[in-house]
C-alpha cells in the first residue's frame, strides 16, 4: 500500500496515548497527581481506501481535501470508523496495600502551609483521610470546628525516596 496509508493500530495507539497524557495533565497542583479520569472517549474517522498491509493489519487512507469536495472518491468510497473508549475500574485483587499509614497522610495534611494558615486564622482544624485502592490515592478532608469543609485533598500513597 502506499505511504498514505495509516495503519489503525497505529492510530489507536496514539489516540490512547494522547488520552492518557491528556489526562494526567487535568487539574494539577504541586502536590497532587492527577486522580480524575475520562469516564467515555469516543472519536470517528472518515476513511476510504481500507486494506491490509503485510502484516495483516487493517490500514486505511485518510479522507483528503479533493475527496470531501467530491474531486476524489464517491461518496460511497467513504467509511467511517468509530472508536469507544470506556475507563474500567482495576481489578480489586491487584490492588496494593497504601504505603503510608493514616497517621502519616494526616501529618503531611497538617504541615502543609496552606492548612496552616488556616488553622492560624479559624482555629482548631479536624483531618479525615480514607484510603482509596483503585486509585493508590488517599482522600484527606480538613475541616473548621463547626464541621465545614476546608479543603479536599487527595494525596499520593507513594513515599518519597530518601
């Protein structure tokens, strides 16, 4: 086939890749990792011109300019292709044990310079973490003494080395 073919493993690869990176750079702040997750992707391509290459995988020429204007290939020469992706939570047999303790997550909450500022200004604060396996992320809530909400953090589990 000619070099404007694509193959579609290729294409899903990357599609997959890009989901990834694209995740992992939502919402960030710098002491947090991402822990969102796109619950649904899907995207569609027009193609014409499918075929195998030498490896037996499916390979298509993208959709040009001149056939979209009806220069090239019929309308009927055109597919499309579409692709779901859809996010499943880890196997609960996998997951790992946190790393750090409860005690140690609501120390690092604690010493943080913004929880300290406002326990400087409201007082008494309370710190409530849960460890949540499917994300190896614990969920730390830090509240005033009348039990409102001040902050909801979420914490890596990994421990830092040295």
């Amino acid at each position: 086939m000619s070099r404007q073919h694509v193959s579609l493993e290729d294409l899903l690869g990357a599609t997959g890749k890009s989901l990834e990176s694209a995740q992992e750079g939502l919402g960030l702040d710098e002491e947090m990792q991402a822990r969102f997750m796109f619950e649904d992707a899907e995207f569609e391509i027009k193609v014409q011109g499918l075929g195998m290459d030498a490896n037996k995988r499916l390979v298509f020429s993208p959709v040009s300019l001149s056939s979209l204007a009806g220069i090239g290939a019929p309308a009927e020469a055109v597919s499309t292709i579409k692709v779901h992706y859809v996010a499943t939570r880890p196997d609960s047999s996998k997951m790992k044990s946190p790393e750090k303790s409860q005690e140690e997550v609501l120390d690092e909450v604690a010493k943080r310079k913004d929880v300290q500022l406002l326990g400087s200004i409201l007082g008494d604060l309370s710190f409530q973490a849960k460890y949540q396996p499917e994300i190896r992320a614990w969920t730390a809530r830090v509240a005033d003494d009348k039990d409102r909400t001040l902050r909801l953090l979420v914490i890596n589990d990994e421990k830092q080395q040295g």
